[in-house]
C-alpha cells in the first residue's frame, strides 16, 4: 500500500470528463493524491471536506460555473486562503484580470498549457520539487 501521507491533494474540477481523467492521472503519476470532480456543485463540497492543497478550477461548466463555485468557496473560512488555478478555453484578458481580483493564482488557457506544465504551475505553486 502506497503512502498517501505526504503527498500534496490536488481537486481538479472540470466538466470535460477526458481532460480531467488526463489531468487526475498524470498529476498522481507526478506524485500528487489527485482526484477529480464533474462540476462546479460536486467539487465545492469535495473541497470543503477535503480541504485540497490546490484546486485546478475549469470556468465553463453547468449548473455552477467556476466564477460561482470560486466565490462561494471564498465564503468558508478554509476556502477564504484555499489556493486555486482557473482553467478556461476561453482566452480573454477580463477573465484572467478576474480570477487574480478574485485570489486564484493563475488562469491557464486549456489549449496553452501541456500536461507538464500544468504539473510545473502546480509544484511552483505549492513549492514543491
């Protein structure tokens, strides 16, 4: 059995089913504990039970969209200093002015970013190796 004890959490939260099964699966494979949720409802509870140390965050998505699930996350004590990174298709200047307005670390345009990199912004992040 594999220690989970020491590995940073990482909550990804993203509609595109393949996208987060992509990303749950290389960050694991980079040393995380990563686990995925399908939507904005799903991943703010996750969060708050969980209490991740980082959430990669798509913006699109139904029910809830990110803008919604960041602001009412930033509404719980935990959630006020969670650390979150945006993911969007859509590459617009308001959005990433937006998600530093409102604390996120980051808004990573989906189709800008490899995998890798992905993973390099989470360990920069986090400060980790």
């Amino acid at each position: 059995m594999e220690n989970t004890e020491n590995k940073k959490k990482v909550l990804v939260i993203d509609d595109d089913k393949h996208l987060s099964m992509l990303l749950v699966d290389k960050l694991n494979a980079s040393g995380f504990e990563a686990r995925g949720e399908k939507s904005g409802v799903d991943g703010l509870k996750t969060a708050l039970e969980t209490h991740p140390d980082i959430i990669l965050l798509d913006v699109v998505m139904p029910n809830m969209d990110g803008w919604e699930m960041l602001g009412k996350l930033r509404e719980d004590e935990w959630g006020k200093h969670a650390k979150v990174i945006m993911l969007s298709v859509l590459e617009n200047a308001d959005n990433t002015a937006q998600a530093i307005e409102k604390g996120a670390l980051g808004y990573l345009i989906k189709t800008n970013w490899s995998l890798d990199q992905v993973v390099d912004q989470i360990k920069e992040a986090l400060k980790v190796g």
